[in-house]
C-alpha cells in the first residue's frame, strides 16, 4: 500500500482485503477479480484495467470481461503488462499507438520515481540483467537468460543493424541457416 500511505493516512481510503476491494473516496470501488472464476460475469464495470493479457483466453475476454462494460457508453481498458515482442500487449501498443482514440505509453520503472535508484539497483541484482530489462526498463526485445549470443544481438538490434528485408541479388547464392526453437521462438539467418 506504500503509493496510496498518504490517502490511508487520512483515512480517505480503506480495504477488505478478504474480499479484495479498495474503496476511494469519491465512492468508487476497486475490485481484484481473477478470471480463473466467474467472478467478473454479469458484474457491470466502467473501466477495466487487465493485467497480462498474454493470459487472459480470447473467450473469456469476448464472453466474460468486455460485456461487462455493456451498460457504460463513457467505458475503458487500461491493458499493462510485460512487454515481449512476441505478446498481444506489444501488437496492441504497436497497432494503436498513433491511433487518436487510444492513449498508449510505455512507462519505465526508472522513469516513474516510485522506486530510488537504489531499490532499482537490489531489484537487478536480485532479478538479473535480463529479467530487469524486460521487467522494469519495458524492453521487449532482451536478451534471453544464458543466451550464448543474445547481448551481443540486442547491441546489434540497438545499433540498428538488423533489417527487416534485404535486398537479394541474382547472381548470387542466398543461404539460410535456422534454429528451430523447439521451447522457444524460431530464429533465421540469411546470408
């Protein structure tokens, strides 16, 4: 509860945590509901906020979550999440990020000043360079734990190096080389 201290301070706020409820004061009701119940099904919600969205299923989404917003003409979803290149939450930031009827914003937990430089810093070393990356610096390309190649990758991905198409010429012969990524993403390479 460490950001809201100050409202629960004065008592403008309070909980029933067995419940999982947070009452504000200008009488709006915050209410964690998981979806591994039917928890949020015939509830009527002006906004959502929805966490993960890379585990929330097509169908609950469609059947469950976004009816509830049915009654609400003034209605939103924040999504947050972990950013990975392969995720939902990625393809949506990328598809509406100049679209005028989405606000989308990526925030980094060294940007916010909700933590000191210092507690940044035990999170990293507890965590890992990688995980810290993708976890608090909202990367979503780093570099995978152990990857025998993957920092020096993300450097070249960073240095601009990595194109998205490359010009083929005839008289020469194109190689390809793949790992197929049996528990994780297939990678090419041409040359």
């Amino acid at each position: 509860h460490t950001i809201l201290q100050p409202l629960e301070d004065h008592k403008l706020i309070h909980y029933r945590e067995s419940d999982l409820i947070c009452y504000l004061p200008n009488k709006v009701r915050v209410l964690g509901i998981g979806l591994d119940n039917a928890a949020a099904r015939g509830q009527s919600f002006r906004g959502i906020v929805l966490d993960e969205l890379d585990e929330t299923s097509e169908q609950a989404l469609r059947a469950v979550i976004y009816p509830t917003q049915i009654n609400h003409k003034d209605h939103f979803v924040i999504y947050i999440g972990t950013l990975a290149r392969t995720s939902r939450l990625w393809s949506l930031y990328q598809e509406h990020k100049k679209d005028d009827d989405w606000h989308c914003m990526i925030v980094r937990a060294d940007e916010t000043g909700l933590l000191t430089p210092e507690q940044l810093e035990q999170y990293r070393q507890r965590i890992g360079d990688n995980a810290y990356e993708r976890e608090l610096l909202c990367n979503p390309n780093p570099p995978e734990q152990n990857s025998v190649i993957g920092d020096a990758l993300e450097k070249v991905r960073k240095d601009g190096r990595i194109a998205d198409r490359l010009p083929r010429s005839p008289v020469s012969d194109t190689h390809i080389s793949f790992d197929l990524g049996l528990r994780d993403s297939t990678a090419c390479w041409v040359f």
